[in-house]
C-alpha cells in the first residue's frame, strides 16, 4: 500500500513504544524498572474519579460542544488568570483530547506548508512530527549544558526568518526538566514581539516545581506578548490523570474557533463525564497535587544522590517535571545502543535522548514507585560499570 508522503516521514512515537514495550515485559513475569514514559503512578485523586462517576449517573454521557463542557472551558479560564495572570474568557479555551491533541490542533490551525517552527533541542519528541505532519518545517535550534540546555534571546533571534510562525517554549521541560527565569522568559518575550512571531508555551509541567523554581507565564508579561501566546496545558501531570485525556488550549478567539472547527472534524468533544472529573480537579483542594510533587521531590533527592555515585554519568538537578536527563557519552555507546542493553540485560526501561534531539544522552522519568526507583538505580550502576 502507498501511504501518505506526510506519514511515511514520521516516526512512531519512542516514548509511547518503548512504555509500551516495559509493560508487555512485566505482563510476561519479568521485572521491570520502568523509568519510559513520563506517567505518574499514582491513582486518580478520589473526589475527581467520583465527580466523573456521578457525571455518568447523570446521564453525561452523551455529545457535548466540540470545544468543551461551557463549564469546563470558564473553569479553565478562570484558572489561567488566578494561577498565570492571563486574561482569558471561556471563548479563549478548547478543550482537547490530552494536551497532546492541543498542540497537533494548534499546528493544523496556524501552520501552512513551508512554515517554519522553531524549537529548541532537546524537546520532547512529538514537537517536530507535529509540525511536519501540518507540512511546516521545524527549525531546530541546540542548546547545551552551557546554556543550563535553555535557547537564548540571540539564538532564538538568529533562527527566526521571514518563515518563522511559531516558537515553541516548554517551561518547565520535558525532557530536560529545566525552568526559565522570570529575567530569561521576559527576555524571550522580547524577541518574539520584535520578531513579529508567535510563542506557543507548553505548560503541562508548570505545578511540578522544585526549591526555588518559579513558574511564569510569558503571556502575563504585557499587553502585547500576550497577543502573541498560545497556552497549552492539560491534566495528566499535574492531577494523575493521563488516560483521561482532557487538556486544553488558550489563546486568540480567532485562533480557538479554528481548532474547535478542526476538532468539530475530527475527533468532536473529548469524552463527556471525564470533562466533568477536569471541573472537579480545578474546583476542588488543590493538596493532591502538592502531595504528589512532593513525593516526586523525594524521588528526585533519591535519584540524585545515588547517580552522582554512578562514574561516568552526568546529569545536572533538574528544577521542575519528573525527568532526569543523563549523560552517557562517557560510555561510548549512542543513547539507543546504551537503552536498548540496559532494557535487555538489566531490565531497566529509559529512553535514548536521540528522540529528543540529543544522542549523547538518555532520559529518566521518576514518576514511578520508589522501590523501582531504587533497583532500577542499582541496575543501572551495575550496567555502566560494566561497559566503561
Ligand atoms: N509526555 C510523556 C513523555 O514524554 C508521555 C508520553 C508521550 O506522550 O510522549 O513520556
């Protein structure tokens, strides 16, 4: 069969894989540390998943308006502004399928064939197949340990052409888990409006921060950045909920109204009573999510004291999300030679950092139980001792 040219070009997604992969091993009695998917383990808060169950009493059970629950969307709205000082209505907001489904929205509504997008490696891997499926052209633009893995104000001005439409930032990051300053977002901002772009921030991590970490929207910098910014956000991380798939979108009327016709197309409203667990997660305690970063703060102190034991490994304390990005070009080995072993050997499940945009490195996510956390590290020290 001949497939389409735009999918032909596209990878399967390796995080998704290789998660995939780790829980068919377990599923067979081995046992697996699985550091894949960047997924946390805990159980849905309660009050959410018994909002949602009271929804399908209530017979929410059937089609909604494709750009969600008019609840939903004021209560995200009504978010945005009390949390990142963003002046959005609910006409500003869609809820999507995940925030995943935010962002292919996105790139569908604004990108036309040759666009240029910037975005600064490492990223998360959807990013790029997202732009070429809309036909656009990623510009990707290295960062490094230099730079704490953060694109400048001159890079981010350099790469922008008479091409360039969008800008992606991912404050804080997967899969580096780095924050940008308060100084060093406004100083982005700065470019994008001077540049005459648009800045898509993808905010899922923005609730799982560390010691001094601030999280700051770029949009709340000023009447003009803020007509330039897109918000992407969602539920999975922040609240537990990742096979809910509820995120959102925020931004121009304009721009809103064109994914909500895309979406009307495509996939219509996200499933009716899970909207109704998202109206839960946003006007209920917020505890639950304080009490899961937490325990990711406790798994991270773990983590990095017993890889700084590791020889060879370099990876610096990440500020925010549940990633630790290592290096391992000590070893020799490319990032998917050093996963592919470490899964076949040890058991140990990561992913290479060329799905990222950096081979030399792989990623770990501690969103998982400490138990796994430990053993996983053992194994890990066993296997880099052996190949240096
Ligand atoms: N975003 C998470 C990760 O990077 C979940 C998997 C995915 O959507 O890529 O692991």
């Amino acid at each position: 069969m001949k497939l389409a040219a735009r999918v032909v070009q596209v990878p399967p997604s390796m995080t998704l894989a290789i998660a995939a992969k780790a829980k068919a091993m377990r599923a067979e009695g081995i046992e697996v540390c699985n550091f894949s998917a960047g997924e946390p383990d805990f159980d849905t808060p309660a009050h959410i998943k018994a909002a949602a169950k009271r929804a399908v009493d209530e017979g929410k059970t059937r089609y909604g308006p494709a750009a969600g629950e008019p609840k939903l969307r004021k209560a995200i709205a009504r978010k945005l502004q009390t949390d990142n000082n963003l002046d959005y209505t609910a006409e500003n907001i869609i809820v999507t399928n995940g925030g995943k489904q935010s962002l292919f929205n996105l790139m569908l509504a604004l990108i036309e064939p040759g666009d240029e997008v910037i975005i600064p490696a490492p990223y998360w891997l959807s990013y790029p197949e997202m732009v070429k499926l809309a036909g656009g052209v990623p510009t990707i633009v290295q960062t490094d340990a230099a730079t704490g893995y953060k694109i400048t104000p001159d890079q981010l001005a350099s790469a922008t052409t008479h091409r360039t439409k969008l800008f992606i930032l991912n404050s804080p990051s997967n899969p580096t888990g780095v924050v940008y300053t308060p100084n060093e977002i406004q100083a982005l901002a700065k470019v994008v409006i001077e540049k005459d772009i648009l800045v898509v921030s993808d905010e899922i991590y923005e609730k799982i921060l560390y010691d001094s970490a601030k999280h700051v929207s770029i949009g709340s910098l000023g009447p003009e950045i803020f007509t330039q910014t897109i918000i992407s956000g969602g539920f999975a991380k922040a609240y537990s909920m990742t096979g809910w798939r509820v995120g959102y979108l925020a931004g121009p009327t304009e721009l809103i109204k064109a994914t909500a016709t895309i979406q009307g197309h495509s996939t219509s409203n996200v499933c009716t009573f899970a909207q109704y667990g998202a109206i839960a997660a946003l006007e209920s305690s917020q505890d639950c999510v304080e009490q899961m970063r937490q325990a990711f703060a406790e798994r991270r102190q773990v983590l990095l004291d017993s890889l700084s034991a590791i020889p060879g490994l370099g990876c610096a304390p990440p500020d925010g999300a549940f990633y630790m990005f290592i290096n391992v070009s000590k070893t020799g080995m490319t990032s998917l030679e050093f996963c592919d072993e470490l899964l076949e050997t040890q058991h140990v499940a990561t992913i290479p950092g060329i799905a990222f945009g950096a081979d030399d490195h792989i990623r770990l996510s501690y969103a998982t139980d400490m138990t796994s956390i430990k053993k996983g590290v053992e194994r890990l020290d066993k296997f880099v001792r052996s190949r240096l």
